[in-house]
C-alpha cells in the first residue's frame, strides 16, 4: 500500500499571499483591504484536534471561518469552491463532474478551461452559516471552530428568516434561488460564521467514498497541483481568502518544490 499523502496547508488574501495555516491549530487571521477574518483546517485522525473543536459524526475535514467583508457585497456575487492554475487531467473528469454535482447541485464549473474552477454560491453551498452584527470600528473577536450555529436573520426578512433558523438544508435550497441571493447584502457591520466541511474525501488513502459502500481513489484524476479553495466575486476571480492543500506522498506528478511556502504536517 502507498504511503499516506502528507499534507501542507497555506491561506491568504490571494494566491500570491499565502502564509503557512496548520491543521488543526489556531486559526490563521487574514486581512485584505476587502476582507478580514480568521480561518482553521481540521482533519480527522491528524495530530492536534481538540476535543471540544472536533468535528462531527461523518466529518473527515473542515475549513471553517469568522469574518467580515469590508464593503457591501451581494450574496449572488460571493461564490466559493475550487480553482486550478494550470489544466486538470481529461481522464474520468465526466465522472468527477456527476460526483461534484452529486454533493452540491448548485455547482458552476469549467474543467476544461487552461485555469479550470468549480465554484457554487457561497450561501447554498457551506454546511453551517450564522451572521450577527459587529461594528466595523470594533477589533473582531477571537475565532474558535467550537460551535457553528445556524442563523442567518440579521441578513433576512424575518418573514424568511424564521423558517431557516437551525436548518442549514432549507437554508442552502433557499439560496439556491438567484433572487434570494440578489436581495440578501453583506455589509461591513455583519460577521460572518460558517464551516464547510464533508465525509466524502479520506486523506489518508487519498480517496473518495459515497454513500452505499461506493469508494475510488482521486489520485489517477489528480495533476499534482494543490488543491486550492476560493471565496471570490462571481465574474471577475477576485478573492477574499483562498486555503491550498497540498499533498506529497506516492502520487503521481507531484513537481519538486511545491508549496513552499505552507507549513508541514506530518
């Protein structure tokens, strides 16, 4: 059997700011002139994890985040997934696509673009999301990935709001709806709170499982890029924070030298 993939993680405003984030650690503040928040990768069966910050039953990673947009912003226009510099393999990417869309039927993609992405918005796709307000003046308070509630009324008409409070479901079929999302703003007095985080993928084997027992293993669909999740606005690729997972181990295409710039973890 292969060897575990070890794995290096790095956030930042951009891709050209990244600064080493580790696995379950303190999370990492960041601050943009359009974004400022703190941001905390958890794992599974990695060293470190607090009990009191684990994750929950079917969980096998997390990136989860607190913070605020610094200007207005729509919620149609925030969008959260993944990018790539450089072309994916063709191989089996029909397949990853079905499985993709599987897990977020909000997906937008290209995967055959020279810099390909898969993003969806970012309201109907994260499993837990809660806001409450904060002045812009005031420092933001420290940031534990202890609890994430669900309770996103300070953005709502109460009329709306009552039916999603602690329904993460109902609240992601409801931002599904363009309209909602054009009506709903962020502004700079809104902190935000939200994981996003799945059982789909094992690290350690570097492979996928679904649900019935089904199971394949990604590192034949995998180009030896890192693995880079954005929050950005819709259209123009700018963004607010990005994490970059990289993975060394006995994969395939796997570049010396990459992702220096990130912490290791072993």
């Amino acid at each position: 059997m292969s060897p575990a993939p070890r794995i290096r993680v790095s956030a930042g405003p951009n891709l050209s700011s990244l600064q080493p984030l580790h696995i379950n650690g303190p999370p990492l503040h960041i601050s943009s002139p359009s974004w400022e928040g703190s941001i905390s990768v958890r794992l599974r069966d990695y060293p470190g994890l607090k009990e009191d910050e684990a994750l929950e039953e079917g969980s096998t990673w997390s990136i989860s985040f607190e913070g605020r947009w610094k200007e207005s912003v729509g919620a149609e226009e925030v969008m959260f997934g993944n990018v790539w510099e450089k072309p994916i393999k063709s191989y089996g990417t029909s397949a990853a696509l079905r499985f993709m869309r599987y897990v977020d039927p909000s997906l937008e993609c290209d995967l055959y673009a020279d810099k390909p992405w898969a993003l969806s918005p970012l309201f109907a796709t994260l499993q837990y999301m809660s806001a409450r307000e904060h002045s812009p003046t005031e420092p933001l308070p420290p940031f534990k990935p202890d609890s994430f509630p669900e309770d996103l009324s300070p953005l709502l008409p109460s009329s709306d709001a009552s039916s999603l409070v602690g329904n993460p479901a109902a609240r992601r079929s409801y931002f599904s709806k363009a309209a909602h999302r054009s009506s709903t703003h962020l502004t700079p007095q809104h902190l935000i709170r939200a994981d996003f985080s799945h059982g789909f993928i094992n690290f350690d084997s570097l492979s996928v499982s679904l649900p019935g027992g089904l199971s394949f293993s990604l590192a034949k669909y995998w180009n030896g890029e890192p693995v880079v999740f954005s929050c950005q606005r819709k259209g123009t690729g700018e963004s607010w924070f990005v994490v970059s997972f990289v993975l060394e181990g006995d994969t395939e295409g796997k570049e010396e030298g990459e992702g220096k710039e990130s912490e290791d973890v072993d």
